[in-house]
C-alpha cells in the first residue's frame, strides 16, 4: 500500500542542466587610444537582466544579461557585455517554485559563466583585469516580486 502513495518518477521535481552557452558578446571602446593614458581610476556600473522562454513543456531558456559600463571621468573607457544562457529542465515544479527556479536559481547558475566572459574580455581589450563580485540573486528577484507587488497596488487605486 505505501508503494501506491510514494510518487512516481514523473511526479519528482527535477532540476537538469541541459546546456550553458555564449548567446551574444558586446565589447567597445570608444576613447581608446587616449583612454589609457588617464589614470585608471574607473568609475563601474553594472546592470543585469533575465529572461525566461519557454522551449517546450519541461525546457526552458534562461537568458541573464550583464553589462559593465567603465568610465574615467565622464570619458566611456569602455563597455562590456554579455548574454549567457541555458537551457534547463524543470519538471515537476509548482507554479509558485518556478519563479524563484526562474529568476534566481537559474541566473545564479549563469553568473559565473558570464563574469568569466567579462573577465577575459575586460583583459584581452587591454585594460586591467576585472572580476566582478558575487551577485544576489535571491535579493533581486525577492525585490522585483514586491515591485510588482507595488504596481499592481497602486494600478488599483
């Protein structure tokens, strides 16, 4: 009788990773020669996005896009950015545990793999290394969930 409640296979949830790659890479430097003789004190900004695209019921592509803009004083040094991606399965999942599979787990897998891009291209367009710090994913997405919160509050009223 135990055997009839357990769950079935089809009825686990699982997480697979099926594939990471290099979607898309953007790297320019507008102010270059002149650039490098300022002294390289940067000013860095960095801005990330995620998008989600459903492949087909258990298949899902998660794009996370990170740009690095560096600039010496009001000079561009140079711009950086990247589009990595994967494809996951997720099978199994509520609704309400696919959302933060989606906008935090999964982005937070990209991560490492696009701050190597970065790196490397950071590096090979001449300019020192740089190796961006560890981002909180879990922070960002839980922030956008009360964003969204707020607008659908205010749209009431």
């Amino acid at each position: 009788m135990a055997e009839e409640n357990a769950p079935t296979e089809d009825q686990q949830a699982r997480f697979v990773i099926q594939k990471i790659y290099t979607k898309d890479i953007s790297f320019e430097t507008p102010n270059t020669p002149e650039i490098f003789r300022d002294e390289w004190k940067p000013q860095l900004d960095l801005q990330l996005g995620n998008e989600y695209t459903r492949i087909d019921e258990d298949n899902h592509e998660i794009l996370l896009t990170v740009t690095v803009t560096a600039k010496v004083e009001d000079k561009v040094a140079f711009l950086a950015e990247v589009k990595q991606a994967g494809i996951f399965t997720l099978t199994g999942y509520s609704d309400q545990e696919m959302g933060p599979l989606i906008g935090s787990y999964c982005p937070n897998t990209l991560f490492p793999f696009a701050r190597e891009v970065i790196s490397d291209i950071v590096l090979k367009g001449g300019f020192p290394q740089l190796v961006l710090a560890p981002v909180n994913f879990d922070a960002l997405y839980m922030n956008q969930i009360e964003q969204a919160k707020k607008q659908a509050a205010q749209a009431k009223h």
